[in-house]
C-alpha cells in the first residue's frame, strides 16, 4: 500500500510538496519495488461458485505468505482463508486462471491480527547461481523463477558463473560476487545424486552468514525469501517516530524527491518536516516498526547515505546525505 506523506508545515512547504507530487512516480520506478504484492493468480477447474471460493483462498494464502515473508503463514490465517472474498478487491478470469487483488489495507490488518510481519515491497534482488552439471535445465529455471515471483524475491541469473566455481566459498568470497552483480545475496544450486532438478543442495549466503537446504528446485528461492523475509520484515502492530536529519538538499528538486521517496518506502506511516535550514530538512517520521527497519530499507538503494549527524542532539536523530541524482 503506497502510504502518502502528510505534513504539520507552514503553507510554503506544503506548497513546494504539492508541486514537485509528480515526481513520487518516477522515484518509484527507480526503487528496488515489487509490484503487485497484493495480487495472484489461480488455476480455476470451472466458474462454479464453489471452485471460485477454493480458488479465492488459494490464491490469499499466496498473498499472506509473500506479504509476510514466512510460508507458515496460511496456516496461521486458517479461518480467513475459508472466507477469503472478504477480503477481495477485484477479480477477473484470463485463459483458466483466476486472477485475483486483495485489499492491501485488509491483509495488512489481517497479519497484524495474527502477530505476523509484514515485509514491504522494497526488497533486494538475488543472485542465482547454478550447477553446469545440472539436468533439466530450463526447467530449473522456470520453477526458480516462478517461485521466486510467487514469494516476491527479485533474481538475477549469472551470467557465466557456475556453482562449481564457489565450493567451500567463505561468506566473505560470495559477498564479494553479490557486490559485482549489485545484489544483497547468493543462491548457489549445486547437483546432488542422482543428478536431477528436484535433488539440489542449496545455498544462500546473506549479511556475512550461509544458509543450506536440500530440495528441489523450488526450495531456493523459498530458502532466499525466507532469510531475508526475517531481516527485511517488520513486526506489524508495532509502531514508533525517528527524526531524521537530511543535509544536501540543496534545490526545490532535491527536497521534494527526499520527501516523496521517504513517504513512498512502505515501513513509512506519514511524513513531517519540522524544520528547513541552509541545505539540511529535518522530518519526523511516523513508522512501522522501528528505526532499525527503516535503515534497512533504505540501505536497499543508498539513495540516502548514513552520516553522522552535527547537532547537539546526534543521538536522538538519524542522519542522511541526499544521493537521489
């Protein structure tokens, strides 16, 4: 849910705001955003009333666990997933599927209801790594990759790497090959025996630590989701205000992509701007979650910069450089 930032300002800077709205949709496209988090798709047998409710359900239990990041979710949400329709938007029928937007308020409220997190659609992308020992290739592939939209994990495929190449890798070798594709992880796919796409040892390595499973190839990208479902996600009846001090703000411009992208990041309830001197705004910031969650999310771009903050109060505000350009 795109939350809108809202100000207690003098009506200058409301004004400025007002102006430069518009660029809140090209900051947007530039964010490391998933779309569509509130949306699937279902596979209908008929129309019957009966196959649209299963369906109906089918497809909130998809949401719930994307949303959340954890796959245990649905069955946390059992007696909502019954009466699913209540929590329905739109829906519409294209080539046997059942295609199906949920009320992102609702479902927020719904997991928050049942002491679960809510992992916002700013997320990182990983890099996935695979075996050139592998058979059934593509059809690896396209299972990776349908997993990983089911569980709203942006991937990145290397290019000439195989998983051979990192055998008994330290976290620090893959940080360093994450960092030349520009992703926040690693999921290596090496073959097992019998050599097959459904007998795969996986490995993820993210923040310093490796995570290994065995499965098949859907379990990869369910092994990255849910690691990174724990360190993104935030707890969602919990609630807390920063202030935030960002200095280089420099022209109207700057101000107004500051302050849209910080109301447009989703651990963002509402936005005020306390204060404008020389080239440094200071926002109070209404959040979900606390000030942990929003450094983590905005390390996901580095479209602000952690400094250290000049004033008497430094402990008491987070401080940014604009980087936005």
């Amino acid at each position: 849910m795109s939350i809108k930032p809202r100000h207690r300002t003098d009506f200058r800077l409301a004004f400025i705001a007002m102006l430069f709205a518009a660029c809140g949709a090209a900051l947007q496209a530039q964010a490391a955003t998933v779309a569509g988090l509130y949306d699937a798709s279902v596979r209908l047998t008929d129309r019957s009333d009966a196959s649209r409710q299963s369906a109906f359900g089918a497809a909130l239990s998809i949401v719930v666990t994307r949303v959340s990041g954890r796959r245990d979710a649905p069955a946390k949400l059992a007696a909502a997933l019954n009466n699913a329709q209540k929590y329905v938007q739109r829906y519409g029928y294209n080539n046997g599927q059942l295609e199906v937007g949920f009320d992102s308020n609702s479902v927020n409220v719904l997991l928050e209801q049942a002491a679960l997190p809510l992992w916002g659609r700013e997320r990182p992308s990983t890099l996935v790594v695979l075996s050139s020992a592998l058979q059934g290739l593509r059809e690896a592939r396209a299972a990776v990759e349908q997993t990983a939209k089911l569980r709203g994990v942006p991937i990145i495929w290397a290019v000439s790497e195989t998983s051979e190449q990192f055998n008994n890798a330290s976290p620090q070798q893959l940080k360093a090959l994450a960092e030349r594709y520009m992703t926040a992880g690693v999921l290596l796919a090496r073959v097992g025996d019998p050599v097959t796409a459904s007998n795969l040892q996986w490995q993820f390595a993210f923040n310093g630590a490796i995570e290994d499973m065995q499965g098949a190839a859907e379990e990869g990208p369910h092994l990255a989701a849910d690691v990174l479902g724990r360190y993104y996600s935030i707890v969602a009846k919990e609630s807390s205000n920063v202030v935030m001090e960002v200095s280089g703000i420099e022209d109207l411009n700057a101000y107004a992509m500051t302050l849209n992208y910080l109301g447009g990041l989703s651990v963002v309830r509402a936005v005020d701007v306390e204060s404008l001197q020389r080239d440094v705004v200071r926002f109070r910031l209404d959040l979900r979650g606390n000030a942990e969650a929003l450094r983590r999310a905005i390390e996901l771009d580095q479209r602000l910069l952690a400094q250290t903050s000049a004033t008497a109060d430094a402990a008491a505000i987070l401080a940014y450089r604009y980087n936005l350009q």
